[in-house]
C-alpha cells in the first residue's frame, strides 16, 4: 500500500511540473529581460503566486489520499490481525474491535509526526516546497542559465518534495495499522500478558529501535510505533495462552536482510547517497533480538556476516564487541549510540 501510495505522490508532483514548469520559466525570462527592478520584482511576485496555486492543489490532493488511504488501511487491520492469530489445535476466543468511520477520522486528526498534527505537517511540507523551486528558480535567473537548466532545478526541487511526501505516507500508514492493531489488542487484553517490541534487521534499523526491539511491556505501557521518521517497527503479542504462545513462536521466523554491493549516487542536486545492490536474506528465529542477531554476525565464521557487522557498528564499536569488552547492549544508552569517549569511559 506504502508503495503504491508513494506512486500516485509521484505521479501528483509530475503533474505540479508539468503544470508550473512552462509559466516559472517564462515568469523568469520576463523578470531577466525587464529594465527596471520594480518590473522584476512584479514578475517574481507573479511566478511565486503560481507556484503557490499549483502546490496548493497538489499538496490538497497527496493529502486527501494519505488521510483516506490511512483510514481505509485502520478499519481492515483488525480483521487481518484476527485471521492471522490462528494455531491448530488451539482454541482461545479472541474479539474483533468494531471501528467506525468517525472514530478512525477523529484518531488521524488527533495524529503527530514529530509532534506536529498531519495537516499542520502538510503544510510546512508545501510551504517549503514553493521556497525550494522559489529559490533555484531565482539561482538559474542570476546565473543567467538557459530553459533547460531551470528545468532541471525544478524537477530536483519537487524531487526533494516527492520524497518527503513518500516519507509522510509511510509514517501514516505505519501508524495508522499499528494504531489499529493496537486496538485489536486492548479489546483482547485478558488474553494479552505482555507487548513485545519489534524492530527491522537490517541496517537501516535507527539505535533507538535497535534498543527496543525484543524488549517486552506491559499493554498499556508500550511505546507506540512509528517512534520516528519512517520507522518500521510493531508490537507483537505475548498472550498468556503459553500453547498459543508456542504454536505461533516455536517455527515462526523472522527476516533480516544483509544488504551488500555498496553504490554511491550522485544526485543532479550536487548530493551523494548510498544504495546497496544486492541483499543477502537470513531468518533468524522470531524470538531472536537485533542486538543478539548482530552479535552472531560479530562473532560469524562468514567474513561476509563480520564485514556486515563491522559497516553497520563501526569499525572501533566491533572490536569492542568482538573482543568482548563491551557487550552489544552496553553500545546504547537511551535510544542513542554512545560516543567513542563515552565508551571509553565505560570501560574505566
């Protein structure tokens, strides 16, 4: 859904350029060609009013369909939930919460992202779009630069905008079904012991969640995922039902993904990023935490698991762990990596 969600968000802000690109151009082109500054002036006030009209609609649009994408997405997540929690043999009754389309609207109302409401987000995310194509259309304009290249400016400013668009959409969706799920749970609480915390093995996996994840609390105690800016991470059910508990965990796996191929990007901004070209999939047990999962791949006797491990830790905090002087745990203090000296420090 996230995927497909960040297609239209692409396809919308292709639409914005399509759309502004021919009028900023020839704005600009006047604004050059004009003798007097109160002409020029007059000319750039003209194309950021477009700009702003045009982005208005868009951002309207990526809204509307983040919102209901996100509702929709609420209301199914509980029945999934319950056709998933199912073991042969089995039998514990488990209800399924009835959520209305006013409850669902007032919770994506009432949601933050990085403590600021979806809306409010929105449009500081518009607002800062039209500054971006604001600002390299007026660099291209005193640097004299031709149509093509002003072109270009643009699609790199709106590629920056398409991308934290995606970025929202995923934080939305992954707080709309883990607010659900969590509903799911409160209304089945005498069967719920404990939540555990669940984050992504990968590399991409933030030192907050990597804290976290295996860690177990009590329902109404749990931290809330998403935590931060596209997180990934979930809750899972520890439920009192010890059977239950054994049928879904015994064989139940967990992916983690070893990227490798190491690719840097130039992007037409100027900008670098890394990009992996090839990922190598393991399935650790599902009861198996990122910390412990990590350490096997410190102590590994593939040079590609210990090279993978040594990317993701940094060369100085491997040798720590591979030594044995620190323990993975010890590598975080409060969601956050400790610094070089801090371990230091820590070993005194």
């Amino acid at each position: 859904m996230i995927n497909g969600l960040a297609d239209d968000i692409a396809e919308h802000l292709e639409g914005a350029l399509e759309q502004v690109n021919a009028k900023i151009i020839s704005l600009s082109l006047k604004a050059e060609e004009a003798l007097s500054l109160a002409r020029k002036k007059r000319y750039l006030d003209q194309e950021r009013k477009q700009i702003e009209k045009v982005l208005r609609s868009i951002y309207r649009d990526i809204g509307k369909d983040i919102k209901s994408t996100s509702i929709d997405l609420a209301a199914a997540t509980p029945e999934i939930i319950d056709s998933m929690v199912q073991a042969p043999g089995i039998t514990i009754k488990l209800g399924v919460p009835n959520l209305n389309r006013k409850q669902l609207e007032s919770w994506f109302q009432s949601t933050q992202i990085e403590g600021t409401y979806f809306s409010d987000y929105l449009k500081k995310m518009e607002a800062n779009a039209v500054s971006r194509i604001v600002s390299e259309t007026r660099q291209s304009l005193i640097l004299n630069e031709g149509l093509r290249q002003t072109a270009k400016r643009i699609q790199n400013a709106l590629d920056i905008g398409r991308r934290s668009a995606e970025g929202l959409a995923h934080n939305s969706l992954h707080a709309a079904s883990n607010w659900s799920e969590r509903q799911y749970w409160i209304r089945n609480q005498d069967q719920i012991k404990a939540m555990r915390y669940v984050a992504e093995l990968d590399r991409k996996t933030t030192p907050l969640c990597r804290s976290l994840d295996g860690k177990q609390f009590k329902l109404d105690e749990a931290p809330q995922p998403p935590l931060h800016w596209k997180c990934r991470s979930m809750l899972m059910p520890v439920f009192k039902n010890k059977a239950l508990n054994d049928a879904l965990n015994t064989s139940a796996t967990r992916p983690a993904r070893i990227e490798t191929g190491k690719h840097v990007v130039h992007h037409r901004s100027g900008g670098t990023s890394t990009t992996y070209r090839k990922m190598r999939a393991q399935h650790p047990q599902a009861t198996v935490s990122y910390n412990e999962w990590l350490n096997s791949l410190v102590h590994s006797k593939d040079p590609k698991n210990v090279s993978f491990a040594r990317e993701v830790l940094g060369p100085t905090r491997f040798n720590l762990v591979k030594s044995g002087k620190l323990k993975m745990e010890s590598l975080y203090y409060a969601g956050r990596l400790r610094t070089i000296k801090q371990l230091q420090e820590l070993m005194k």
